[in-house]
C-alpha cells in the first residue's frame, strides 16, 4: 500500500504564501521517484486557487473540517457538496483542535465522516489521547472509544475513511511519540480496523503529532503506519519533501 502524507496547514498561509508553498511542492515532487500520495488539508477560504495551483500536480488538497449537515441553517459551517464542487478529496474530522475548541463529540465526528463518504469525500478521522488520559493508562480505551463510535456510523463503509492517531500531547509540541509508542495504538486501531471492515487490511492509519524531517523515516517503518498527518513541518519545503521522500522509500 502506498503511504500518504497529508499536511495540515491550521490557519496558516495567504494567497502569496500558499503559491510559493505550492510551487516548492509542485516542483520537488517532481524528482521524486514513484512517489507517495501526498495532500494537503487548506483552510477552506483557499480551496478556489489551490484547486488551480494544484490541477493535475498529483497532489490532493481537503479540507480541515465538514459540516455534519446537508445544507441550511448551520451559520459559519460547510457542506460536504460545497467542498466537492472544488474538487475537494479529503477531509480532517475530530482534529483534536477541534475536539478541544469546539466541543465536538465522539457522535458529532461520527457524523461528519458519514456525511463527508455521502458526498464522495474521504474524512481522515483523527483519534487521540491527551496527556493525562495516557499517564493513567486510558490510551487504548480513548482511541478504541473514537474510532468506535465512527465504526458505528460508517458500518462497512470504514474501509473508505483514513484514521489518523495523533496523541493530543505530540501535536504542536515538538513532543513525538517514539516508533515504538505510536505502533502499539496502531496495531490496536489496525485490529478494530480488520474487524470492521470488508477490505483485508482495512483503511490506512497515518501518525501525526510533531512528525518532521528527522524522525520520519523511523516512524513510517513501523508496520502499521502507513502515511503521517504532517503540521507544522508541511509549512516548510524542504521539511514537508523530506518526509515525503522517505515515505516514497517505504512500501
Ligand atoms: C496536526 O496538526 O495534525 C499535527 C500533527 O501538527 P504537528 O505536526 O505540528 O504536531
């Protein structure tokens, strides 16, 4: 399975900045040799002119959210049909950002990767624990506890979603879980997986939380992760073409 490396811009970039972000991808991309799926996952506003950058680049841009609804009075969200008309291939749900700020739910994640596999989307639903829920051991029930509650609304469909586990206390902090670490979650989010889904392997399972140039390689070796979910580093060239390298390397 190829890996995919997504980068998750935040609120992050301008019209000028998303171009010379784009070409340096665009054109590093280019050496690479049968590389990766690579995305990126924009702030809506600049879906319009990444879909133009980004035409026939092989690189997949999303979105960093969708609303749970088709259309209506839901004031400052986006639908899943909007998102299609540019093109939009991804979309991050349950980012714990969103967890967090936004009060969202086990169920209201659920429901926006139902809706976003309606309109042809695929959610990359994150899963995650703080730290205070690993130090008391709780890791396992959380992450099984989220993806479970995506399982339930998607059924079979899971095989078409991407799971991204980024523990809560690696995100932004610089702070990565060791290889080690983050495969343990992911054999367990790999066996919830297989068992809920119709294809062998199930869905991928990227790594995200301080993911960068240096400690890629390590953590795209483990068996079962198979792509990252990239923030801070997917702002830099040379940092978002570094571990797109090493995930082209890794099969
Ligand atoms: C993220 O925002 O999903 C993320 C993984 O961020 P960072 O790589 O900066 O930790």
């Amino acid at each position: 399975m190829k890996k995919l490396i997504a980068g998750n811009w935040k609120m992050n970039g301008s019209l000028a900045a998303n171009e010379v972000l784009l070409a340096g991808i665009k054109a590093g991309l280019a050496t690479v040799e049968s590389p990766c799926d690579v995305a990126v996952c924009i702030p809506g506003i600049y879906m319009p002119q990444v879909q133009t950058l980004l035409a026939n680049s092989g690189v997949a841009w999303g979105a960093q959210d969708v609303s749970a609804h088709e259309s209506g009075a839901y004031t400052g969200e986006t639908s899943g049909a909007m998102l299609r008309e540019f093109a939009c291939r991804y979309a991050l749900v349950g980012h714990s950002e969103r967890r967090q700020y936004h009060g969202e739910s086990d169920a209201a994640v659920a429901a926006k990767a139902q809706r976003a596999l309606a309109f042809g989307i695929t959610p990359i639903v994150c899963v995650g624990e703080s730290l205070a829920e690993r130090e008391s051991g709780e890791t396992m029930t959380v992450v099984k506890r989220q993806l479970a509650a995506v399982i339930h609304a998607v059924g079979h469909c899971v095989s078409e979603v991407v799971v991204a586990y980024e523990p809560v206390w690696a995100i932004g902090t610089g702070r990565t879980a060791s290889p080690e670490q983050a495969q343990e979650v992911h054999a367990v989010l790999r066996a919830q997986l297989v068992a809920a889904s119709t294809r062998g392997q199930g869905p991928r399972i990227l790594y995200g939380g301080s993911m960068n140039a240096a400690n890629a390689a390590d953590l795209l070796g483990q068996p079962d992760i198979d792509g990252g979910l990239i923030g801070g580093a997917s702002l830099k060239v040379p940092d978002f073409l570094s571990i797109i390298a090493a995930a082209s390397l890794i099969r």
